[in-house]
DNA sequence: CACCCTTGTGAATCAGTCT
DNA sequence: GAGACTGATTCACAAGGGT
C-alpha cells in the first residue's frame, strides 16, 4: 500500500495532529482543509485546545491567557502544515468570529497568501433565541496559497459551469449538515460540528485533481476524507479521539469512488495552441492575403514569416492591432478579419477550422494552475 | 452650540484620527463606526477583457510599509476608540480579507467583545477579470462591545419588524453605492470607497438610540454623519484630508433630518438561486446521471463539475441546450429531464424542490431606498 | 413613452509561456 | 531569473441615445 512519510494514503491516524504533522515530509500535501476548535466558551467552562478544563476562577485564567494559548497551538499547526504543503497547494481553514481572525492573522504572519475569503451562508441556520444579537447564520473559510508567489490549481471554468456559467462568487448557500447525511451513534449526534458534504465538494472539486493528497489535521466525522474518496482523491486524517476515528472509518467503508470518466475536467481542456503562421502554412490564409479589420476600415497584408505589415510598421497581428486601437497590448485573433466569397471571416474562425482539422478530439486535460510573477 | 471635549458636536474635524481620539474624554461616545484604510497591497495596473483599465484604489492613505506598521496603526486606534467608548457603547469595523483578520485578533487582545461579524454581501461586485480566485462578492463587518460584562445597545425587535418579522440575520444583502447616491466632483468620484448608506442605516438603526453620539474616525465622504443626522443621532467624524471634509459638509448641508423614525428601506423576499452544482452536491441529479430532452431524443451526462457531456461537447446544461436547438442562448432548466421510476421529471422542478426543502424560511436579499434625501 | 442597445464602472492583493 | 511575446478574460446596474 502506499505510504507517505509513516503513514498509510487513505487512512484515518489518532493522534495530536502537530505530532503527527511533524512525522510528514516537506511539501508532501496539495491540499489541506483544517476544521480547528474554535476555543469557544461554554457554560461558563473554558476547554483549552488540548481539551484540558480550565478553572476560570481557580486557575487565574482570563482572555489574554486563553487567546495567547489558542493563538501559541494555531502557530504550531498551521506552521506545520505550511512545511508539508507543496509549493503547488493551498490550505482551506474553516471558522467563526470566535477564532477566525486569529487564524487568519497567524496565517499572513506565516507567509501564507490569502486567495479569498469564502462564506458559507448556512440557508437554515439555529435562530438565536434570546434575541441579543443578529443570528449568526454563516461561517467563514479562508482559502490561502502557500505564498505570494506560488502557484495553486484553481477550476475556474468548472466553478463557473457549475454555477450557470457565472463565475462563483465568494458568498455559498449550502445548507447546515441535517437527516440522513448526519451521523448518529445511539440516536445522539456522533459529532458536534460535522460539516456539510456539499461544501467538502466544492473545496475538493475547485482546488485539487484527481490523484491528489489532501490532508485534514482535525479529521473529526471525517467529512473531508468521505468526499475526497468519492472524488478519486488520496487522503490523510488526523484525529485526537478514537471515537472520531471509528466514526469516520465506518463511513468511509461505505463510500463508492466515482468513476474516473465523470471526474475529469473536462471544461478546461485547451486546444493546442496554433500560431498564426500555421494558418499560413496550411494555406488558411495566403501569403500576400489582406487582412481586414471588422468595419474593414484597417487593412493588413500577410507576409511569409506570419507578420503584417501596415503601413511602415511590420509585426505580429496583435501588436499591429494594438497599434490601431493606441492600446499596450491587444489580442490580434478577435481583431482581423479575411475576405472569403466577399463575406469578411475572422480568423478565430480559421484557427478553429485548423484545429478541428488536424487536432480534433479530445484534447489533453488541462487544469489551470495560476502562477503569480515578481 | 453643544462640544464634546474641544469639538463642536455635529461636526467634520480635519485631522489625524489618532490625535483626535485623544483629545476625547473617556467613556463619552455611544457608538463608533470605523471603515480604516484596508492595506490592498495591489500591485500593477489590471484591465479589463475590454483592455480598459480598472481605476482602483491606488490612494497614499492606503499605504502601509508592512503587516508589522499596519498592526501598529490599528493597535493606536483602536485603544483609543476602546477608551472613549462608553461602557454601554458598542464599535463597529469594516474590512476586508486584506485587513479584517488583523483587526479582529487586534479588538479581541484589547478586551472588546465581538457580538458578530456581519458580511455585506454585494449584489453588483466587481467581477474577477481574470478568472484567477472567486468573485470577492463581499466585505465583512466586525460588531463588539467594550467587554465582555458590559451590556450594549440592541433594537432586536426593530431590526426583526424591519426584517418582516424574520430574525435579521449577519448575511446582509446591499448593493455598492452607485447612481445618484455616489459623489462626483467634477463627474469623478470624490471618494474611491464611498459606503452606501444604506448600510450605516442599519447598523445606526439596531445599535443607537436617538441623540446618541455616533463618532466615526475615519469619516471620508461623510456616509456616517449624513446618515446619523437623518436619524437624529449626534455625530463627530474626523478626517485627515481636507477634501473629503469638504465633500462630507456639502453633504451634510443637504440632510434633512426625519420628522419620524420611518422605515427607509424596503427589504425585498426571495428565494437565493439555486446553481446546477447544488443539486449535484445533495445527490437530486447524480454524477453520471443521463439527462433527457422532453422528447427523449436529446440525452447527455452529467459530469461532477455540473457539466454535461453530448457527444464531444462539455458545456453547462445552457449551452449544450443552446448548441442542440441552434441558438446563441438557452435556458438549460426548462430544456432538461431526468428519469425518475421511468418517469421524466424537470430539472427545474428538482431546483424547487431543493429550495423548498433548503431555504424554507426566505431570505430577505436586495433592498432598495424607496425614500431620498432631499 | 416604452423599449432596446451601447457604454461606463465599482475597496482587485487578477496571466502564462518561452527565450 | 528577467524580459519578451502571446493571447485569455467580466457581472450587475446606471445612464444615455436611438428607434
């Protein structure tokens, strides 16, 4: 089977997750949702992170000891899971007003570079039934790359399919994990924060491929890891309580990946690039040929080497077309146009002609990874 | 005429906020508002897919060498709000993921209490040109008493009568302030990142009383002021360049204060939209699941990014209908069936049902001003 | 006057590849 | 690694002009 560091793909480890991460090698993980607690305080009781109570009154403890002990832990594991996440990865991290903005502040301090902010908007949240504040009724995700310069892989033009062709937004309705898909033990609720499938989907199918190793340092009912199996992704969870971890193994047993077919990108394929001398080459257009702008105001003539020339100026379709419109740059293929039987085509039009000739189908799967330059 | 310490009440003063606040007295302010500058941290110049360039925020007041000055700015602020506040006030920030987790971490270590964070969801954001992240369709909004103990200002049965007798919740839909609302001198903006107003007449609303004394230290055009003194709140705004002092009084000058505390805005009820995704996502249409045209001749897949495959073609359930009836566009919801029990059965009566069971208490989404200013 | 089409614009951390 | 070159990329409104 196999192995990453000491530790079994697709399995489920108990144990503290800042051990555990230290055993994982550097820039081993593409993708990491962390679901941390959220040091919050309940019935009068304060839990520290590693769930030791805490005497409010006996133990000298006020704000400032808990934040900084809350803050000193996050340090810890978000440090570790910068190490193992590739230069290629991003991190997903999961919160409320409670701790999120410490989370989120720790991670700019750690390099980490803020993709976007994302809120779950829960559809049909608990109302707040003393009517003291407005009703909470959203969490917040903070999606990071490893730094500013790296690159991450990002679906774009999935995303935007999957929403009705506009582009998805920072704001998703996805409704609290309720029914069937909430794991009971004995009638009771077998963990107290089980998030949603519906916004695991989302998170895996926008931020990482198929075969990729994403990793949940606070696996819990193991949301993470289901969807991540389902999706044909490798996995790695890890959790403090045994409990958990039966949990989540039993539930992972039942899951049936998707067949790979349904899976791939198949929106963001990429034809093969053609330049614009192979249209010259295979005789899309001629060499000699004038080409025209759409109001047929700016003529071009095509010389052999796929330059045009223009009055004294001699270069590339798009910077001719700059060159016109007084711009930096310009895309030269939505800009000329041939004649053909006195109809004016454009050469978009030819270029996919020439791939529909000589490429056909299928490309090759691409997925768009984004590259930040200096 | 009435002073709080050296200032005039009801007044825009022109200078540091810093040095303003402290001319304050302790404990005098009932309510603060503070929209800081947000540390963007842009780079270059960015154009649109039109090659017209986006004019951004690009001004010296939101320059910041570094994390490690921004902090320090905000730490000297924000105590000082923290001082002049009364014990019975409460703060509200604006941010967004740029600064609002500093800040947030920055007012938990100073003792404020966070109540919520609210997010101001935009309707009409600016898109992502480049299909690079999400859409950031939002800003967030942090809501804090002085401490823990201290008890606050909070008319939840006015903002729920406001709400149509529906809790009012911390999504909050507004639309950027545009049209005859935006300030232009000289048919520029006046300022890059004027707030809407209807904005700040919700959080006057819910979280003052009338006569209160509302202090907003980063005043800029005005909004909280001109607000304020429509709802017969006092105000004080500080503001470092004297233009914007200038923009806020012609402003202010205008503002006719309500004879009665009527409702401005109306709040419109409507059900959030549900993508192809989501139903993907709750397993109403299954991975891999044929979708039918009304008369079965038509069939395609659906793939996991909420695509459908017919033939070579991977579009949105949109286009490959369009692409099937030879038009440019078409609504894939009304041209696709899946079969249930041998049945056909409308994809978009799926979508009603997922509403119906999602979003059972509706959402009150767009609000518009039904009343001007005279 | 109603309707349609074009143009402009808003707190934005906004490109990828090859030489 | 820097620089040159190619060519991919947008949503909701408001305002104004034309039919």
């Amino acid at each position: 089977m196999e192995k990453i560091g000491d530790f079994q793909i697709n399995s489920i480890v108990q144990g503290d997750c800042v051990e555990l991460l230290k055993k994982l090698p550097n820039n081993s993980v593409d993708l990491i949702f962390a679901d941390p607690p959220y040091n919050l305080q309940l019935n009068g009781e304060l839990f520290r992170p590693n769930q030791t109570k805490v005497d409010a009154v006996n133990d000298g403890w006020d704000k400032f000891d808990s934040f900084e002990s809350y803050d000193k832990f996050c340090l810890q594991w978000l440090s570790e899971c910068r190490r193992v996440l590739k230069s290629t990865g991003s991190i997903w991290v999961i919160g409320s007003y409670h701790n999120i903005f410490r989370i989120g502040k720790i991670m700019q301090d750690l390099g980490f570079w803020i993709l976007n902010d994302i809120i779950w908007i829960k559809t049909n949240p608990m109302p707040n039934f003393k009517g003291t504040r407005f009703n909470n009724a959203h969490e917040t995700l903070i999606w990071a790359s490893k730094s500013e310069k790296s690159s991450y892989t990002f679906h774009y033009k999935s995303m935007k399919t999957f929403n009705d062709d506009l582009q998805m937004r920072s704001d998703w309705y996805i409704p609290i994990c309720q029914g069937e898909e909430r794991i009971k033990v004995n009638g009771k609720k077998a963990h107290s924060t089980q998030k949603p499938e519906e916004l695991l989907f989302r998170i895996i199918l926008s931020t990482s491929n198929i075969n990729d190793l994403i990793l949940d340092p606070f696996s819990g009912s193991g949301t993470t890891a289901a969807v991540a199996k389902r999706l044909k992704r490798k996995f790695l969870g890890f959790e403090r309580e045994l409990f958990y971890v039966q949990v989540a193994n039993e539930r992972l047993n039942k899951i049936i990946p998707l067949a790979e077919p349904v899976l791939e990108y198949k929106i963001e394929r990429r034809k093969p690039k053609v330049p614009f001398g192979s249209l010259i080459e295979k005789g899309f257009v001629e060499i000699g040929e004038v080409l025209y702008s759409k109001n047929g105001l700016h003529q071009a003539v095509v010389l052999a080497d796929g330059s045009l020339q223009y009055g004294d100026l001699v270069a590339s379709i798009h910077k001719v077309s700059a060159f016109i419109l007084g711009k930096e740059n310009y895309n030269g293929w939505s800009f000329w146009y041939v004649k053909r039987n006195g109809i004016l085509q454009s050469i978009d039009d030819l270029r996919n002609l020439y791939s529909e000739k000589y490429f056909g189908t299928p490309f090759k799967i691409h997925s768009k990874t984004i590259s930040k330059t200096a």
